[in-house]
C-alpha cells in the first residue's frame, strides 16, 4: 500500500472559522469587515456593487492611512499548532492592496482581550514582506513552537481577502478525555496521503461538525480503471479505534459503493510494505448521504489507519472514535509541552499550582522532554 506525502495544500487553515477561528481585532476596518479574512469559501467580487463606503470587497480593507503606523487584525486560531505555511490572498484588491505584510504569532493561556493580547510576547513568523495585489501570495513558515494567535499587519493600510494559516494542529491533553476521536484535527490527527483529490481537500474529512454541502467534504476524480480510492490518517497519538464513524452525508449519486478499514504500527513496520497492515473493517456497503457507525470487530494498537473507497467517490466526515495507548497519552503531552514558546509554557506551569519558580524554570530549561514525564506535567492532565 504505497503512500504520498501531503502536499501543503493538505494541511488545514488552522484560522479558518470552519475550525473554530475567529478575528478578535482590527484597528481599522472601515472599508471591508475583518471577519472576511477567515471566512473558508474562497473571495468572489461583484463589479459595481456600491456601499455607502465604496465598492463592497469581500475581504478586509482599512481606510488610507494619513499619518504613520501601519494597519493590523489579530487571529485567534480555531486550532491552535505549528505553522508551516502563510498565504495573504489579495484576491481582486488591485489599487488598493499594502504594498508589504508582514506576520507575527504569539501563544497564550484562555480567551485573553485584545489589550491583553496587544501586551502579549508576539514572535515574528514573517518578517516585513512586499506582496502582490490581486494574488495568492504563499509563504513558507520554519517554526516548531504551537501558537493559538497571529497578527497580520499591513504596512501602511490597505486590502487583503483571505489570509491562510496552514500547519499542524497540536493538542492540549488537558482537554482530551479517556476516549477522544483519534483522527480530529483538533485532537492533533492530520492526513497522512492519498490517492486522489481532484474536487476536494481529504483534510475536510477531519474538520469539525457536520458538513453543510458536498464541496466541505473529500471526492476523488471518476475512476476509468480496475483500481480503488484510498486516503491514510496519521492518529493523533498511537492508540485502539473502537468504533469509525464512515459519513457520506450530501453524497447523494457519488459516494463509495463499499468502504474498508486497515491499521498499521508506523513505529515498528514500513507503512509502504502491504503486509504491515491489518484488516480493522473488512469491505463493507455504504448507502449515499448516510451517516455509517460501525464497531470495529479487530482492536489493534496502530498509529495510521486508512480508507480504502471502492471504488471512488467522496465521503464527508472519518471518526475514528478510541483510546490513546499508555504509550501514546505520554506522547501527546510531551509534543504539545516541547512545542509551546517559553512564555506560555512557564504559565502553564506556574499556573497549576504548588510548582516554585525555580522549578518552573527548571523544567522549561530541560525541553524537550524525551522521557518518563514530570510530576508536574501529569498533574495537569484530567483525571
């Protein structure tokens, strides 16, 4: 069972309002709201289409700057992770998109208020960059920490449509119960490869909620040969899947005929060799716009599991409902704690309680933690 390693286009926005983002903030937006920065449909644009401030822009636009300083929006990522990749899409601002951005990040405990947000330690992810107007202007992103907000600034003012904020989700176990959804974006699981997403993203499969419309799930190109399509989750943490959920709601005359379930161990087999595998679900009958849960008669600690659809089609949402090995549960809390930036990893800890600042400073300075965890750090999680 070959594989394919994602493109960036699979990785989800972890800004989008689909996934819980919101834009907290904006010093300026009297041309164009903020909120259409996040919106996950891509920006359209009406000729002639005149408010009482000018030409509607699907996007956010501020008013021509008449004294120095620069325009800014704060983003409250719905998924809070590692950054890979920026696009600032100035999609139809022609005359009046900023010449330059640029984007800092910043990682902070609980729902914070814009002035406690302007006070927070921001780290620049994008250092001030020209950009194109009318254009999906994409950035490249080399930084590990797990941040929850970004600041996209202007320099001076202008429009942008959309801004993307791609990478990976990291979890915080201290909201994860004993049984989680393994494959959630939001619990850290993300696609691993796939064969085919000529309409759709397979990354929607793992997005939160219901889907609302055929186009927020994953469906593959028609199939002219002998061959089956397949997509492979890499688990949030290596664990048991209990029972999947196979939805194909708003499928209608496309969904698969039949569906399979495989796991594999990534951590002792190669993921490329077929016999590293096993069956979890055999191939069973899916029905069109069908929300299928079925318990899965084979319990394997895997860390990847895939889809095989026959023989293709599009399906809207994966649930891959179990428990985090012992293993696996340890795993998570060390990948969120080495990833967050000092500042909130010493809140975290000085705000548990009992833990002296020394001690504090102390487990912060031994990152990453490879081992057994610290006392500290498993009297964070839930009981």
């Amino acid at each position: 069972m070959s594989s394919t390693a994602p493109s960036p286009a699979v990785l989800p926005d972890l800004a989008s309002r689909a996934v819980g983002g919101s834009v907290v903030h904006a010093n300026d937006e009297l041309f164009a709201e903020r909120e259409n920065l996040i919106k996950p449909e891509e920006p359209v644009f009406q000729p002639h289409t005149f408010g009482h401030k000018g030409q509607v822009y699907d996007g956010w636009e501020t008013r021509r700057r008449r004294e120095p300083g620069h325009d800014y929006a704060i983003v409250r990522l719905g998924l809070p992770g590692a950054i890979r990749q920026l696009v600032v899409d100035t999609a139809f601002f022609k005359g009046n998109y900023p010449p330059e951005v640029s984007v800092q990040a910043c990682a902070v405990e609980g729902y914070p208020s814009p002035d406690e947000l302007m006070a927070a330690e921001w780290t620049e992810i994008l250092p001030r960059t020209p950009v194109r107007g009318d254009a999906r202007n994409t950035f490249d992103v080399d930084d590990d920490h797990r941040y929850t907000h970004v600041r996209l600034c202007l320099h001076p003012d202008g429009g942008v449509a959309r801004l993307r904020v791609r990478g990976e989700p990291i979890a915080d176990p201290r909201w994860l119960p004993a049984r989680f959804d393994l494959a959630a974006l939001e619990n850290g699981g993300r696609i691993a490869g796939c064969s085919n997403m000529f309409y759709s993203s397979p990354t929607n499969l793992l997005l939160p909620g219901p889907a609302r419309v055929m186009g927020e799930g994953w469906e593959t190109a028609r199939r002219r040969d002998d061959g089956n399509d397949w997509v492979s989750v890499q688990l949030a943490a290596p664990g048991i899947v209990h029972w999947a959920e196979l939805d194909t709601s708003c499928f209608v005359g496309n969904a698969p005929g039949w569906a399979a379930l495989s796991g594999c161990d990534t951590r002792e087999h190669d993921p490329e060799d077929p016999q590293s595998w096993t069956e979890l679900l055999p191939r069973t009958r899916l029905q069109p716009d069908t929300r299928h849960r079925f318990r899965l008669p084979v319990r394997a600690e895997v860390t990847r599991v895939r889809v095989d659809i026959y023989p293709d089609g599009g399906m809207a949402r994966l649930r891959l409902h179990g428990e985090a090995a012992p293993e696996g549960h340890q795993q998570l809390v060390r990948s969120w704690f080495n990833a967050l930036p000092e500042p909130q990893a010493r809140e975290v800890l000085s705000g548990s309680g009992g833990t002296s600042a020394e001690r504090v400073a102390e487990l912060v300075a031994s990152r990453p933690v490879t081992g057994a965890l610290p006392a500290e750090l498993i009297g964070l999680l839930p009981d």
